[in-house]
C-alpha cells in the first residue's frame, strides 16, 4: 500500500473530506466556491450550454473554461459544474451487476492489506465518490488527469471511508491517459474511468488493453455512450439529429459509440473475460436542469456536424425545451458498463 496520507505529486498534502463538496450555483458567469474564480469564454455563457455539455467548437476536443489567473501556457480547464450537475445521473445509470464479480476478483488478490485504484481521466472525482463506498478494505486510490485544477477537486472531495469502515486514501497524478503503460499500472488492483471510451481513438483503447493485460489488473469504465437516444414523446427530426451527433462523437478518428464495441475486442484479443451491462441515463422533469444542458449540447453537436439541420434544429429544440418546463418530456441517454478481467498477475484467482 502507498503512504496512507493524501498527496499530490503537484502541491504536497490534501486532506481528505467525508464525501463530495455541497454543490454551487453559478452566477454572473462564475463558479463560486471553487477555490478559484472561473471566467467562460465567448458564448459560454449561463442559460447556454454549460462547457463539457455541448460542442466545443474545435473537433476531437471538449469544451473548455480558463481561469482569470491562467496563462497563456497553461492546460484547458473542463468546467466542474456540469461533471456535478451529470454526477447524481451518472451514479444512478452504473451497472451495480458488474460489482459482485468485481469484488471476487479483489477479494483473491494474493497477499495484500489492501487494494490499489487507479481512476483515469477522473475530472471532479465522482467516479471515487461512488464506488469507494461500495468496496471493503482499505483503499488507496490514484487519481489521474491532464488539468491540475480537476486534479485538487477531486481529491479534496474525497471519500474517506470504504464499505466496511476501512479506510481510503488518495494521491494524484497529473498526465496524458492515452500513453498508459504497465509499469505506470505496477501494483494495481483496479483500473476505473468514467464517460472516457468514446473520446479515445482505437489505438489509445488497444493501448489502454495491453497496459491493463500487462499489470494483470482489471478494469471497470462506465456510462460509455452507446450512440443511441429515445426522447418521449417522438419527434421525426430525432432520428436525424441522433445520426448527426453520432458522426460528431467520431470526429478526428475518436470511437464516440463505437468505443464499447472496440474497448470489448481489445480487451478480448489481450486475453480478458469482458462483461457488458447497460447504464441508460433516465431523464425527464426530475433532473430538468441536466436535461436541459443535455439536450443543448446534443442538438448543439448535431448542428455543428450539419450546418443545414440550423433552422429545423432550433425549432426543435424551442418545442422540446418547453415540453421540459411543461414536465412532459423524457428522455434516454443509452451507455454502456464494460468490466474487463485481465489475466491475473503472481497468482491471484
């Protein structure tokens, strides 16, 4: 087990929290809260789509923020509201069948007081806050991104407590997922990610596979979008702009709904036993704030993909945001849960 205290590799020690940070509003074009003031860029502004929802402009690449105090060399910042704003949804859609045969596998892990989590392009760290508390033992748990901003929220909202009381712990590591090895996975129990297949191309899953295959460990990546939507009630233009933001996700070689099918074959070829399960998101006036931003983002993606679909597109997405106020309409995002277990290294069962 690594040094049980909370550190980062960036600014020395974090202290842990109980459990995830009360979630804030966002006035004047700024999160508040945060430890930073967070400025949006050119229409990113509140009642538009928040960054990480919609389009980002540039393809292969998501929205972004800046902080005020950023430099002209510093990484692009992913806004923190709109993971919270996905977060409850996202714990409610993962595929708790995948738990148990998860948990057997940690359970035979030969010879160790505890268990090693490494959780790839973690963003605000919710990934943790959901499944640290629904795992026995001590936890160490690793957390990696590219912004060092996430990197301290995640790690300052922290779970301090396994299922059973024990402890967990957590370090960061600020880097580029897509060049994972199996000596960066030394030590690992567990590899998870959320929402990341489907914007890695299929060089950066097969890369991923072997990295996992090699440090035996295995691998839980949940609510990868399955590329398709049902919105109720029906509207003929939903199958049009469905097929439009499907070519979107798939823009500069990403996988976007392809990426289960890929992450599954890959997983295969290096000798892993893979499980799909499905993790739909269910929306309608209950979580009619993300349903909102969801449905922005989705048309928004569809448009810029196919400049024709503007003039029906708004039309459309004035009618279904007034069936949204109205509580009429719901929606289904499809995802996909993959658990990939790798032929265990030194022995484990």
């Amino acid at each position: 087990m690594t040094n049980p205290a909370t550190t980062t590799q960036q600014s020395g020690a974090i202290p842990a929290q109980p459990g995830p940070r009360e979630v804030t509003g966002v006035t004047d074009g700024m999160i508040q809260g945060l430890g930073s003031s967070i400025e949006f860029g050119p229409g990113q502004v509140p009642g538009g789509v928040i960054p990480g929802a919609g389009p980002s402009g540039k393809p292969g690449s998501r929205p972004t923020v800046k902080l005020r105090e950023a430099g002209p060399d510093d990484p692009p910042r992913y806004a923190p509201e709109w993971l919270e704003l996905r977060e409850p949804a996202d714990a409610a859609a993962r595929a708790h069948d995948l738990l148990d045969p998860l948990r057997i596998r940690l359970a035979n892990l030969p010879g160790r007081s505890g268990i090693v989590i490494h959780d790839l392009g973690c963003g605000t760290g919710s990934m943790g806050r959901w499944l640290a508390p629904r795992l026995d033992g001590a936890q160490h748990w690793i957390l990696h991104d590219r912004d060092p901003y996430l990197l301290h929220f995640a790690a300052v909202a922290s779970p301090r407590s396994a299922a059973d009381g024990s402890r967990v712990s957590v370090e960061t590591r600020r880097g580029d997922i897509a060049r994972l090895t199996p000596d960066a996975l030394q030590g690992a129990s567990l590899v998870t990610a959320s929402a990341l297949l489907d914007v890695l191309t299929r060089e950066e899953i097969d890369t991923f596979a072997a990295a996992c295959a090699g440090a035996g460990c295995p691998a839980l990546l949940t609510l990868s979008v399955a590329g398709r939507v049902e919105l109720t009630p029906s509207h003929p233009l939903d199958a049009e702009l469905a097929q439009a933001f499907n070519d979107h996700q798939r823009r500069d070689g990403l996988l976007g709904p392809d990426a289960v099918t890929a992450a599954a074959e890959a997983f295969s070829e290096h000798g892993a036993t893979v499980r799909l399960h499905p993790s739909p998101w269910r929306l309608g006036p209950e979580q009619a704030a993300l349903t909102e931003q969801w449905l922005r983002g989705w048309v928004g993606a569809a448009v810029e993909e196919r400049p024709e679909l503007r003039a029906e597109a708004d039309v459309y997405l004035t009618k279904r945001l007034a069936a949204l106020a109205a509580g009429e309409l719901r929606v289904t995002v499809h995802h996909v849960d993959l658990l990939a277990l790798s032929r265990p290294v030194g022995g484990a069962s």
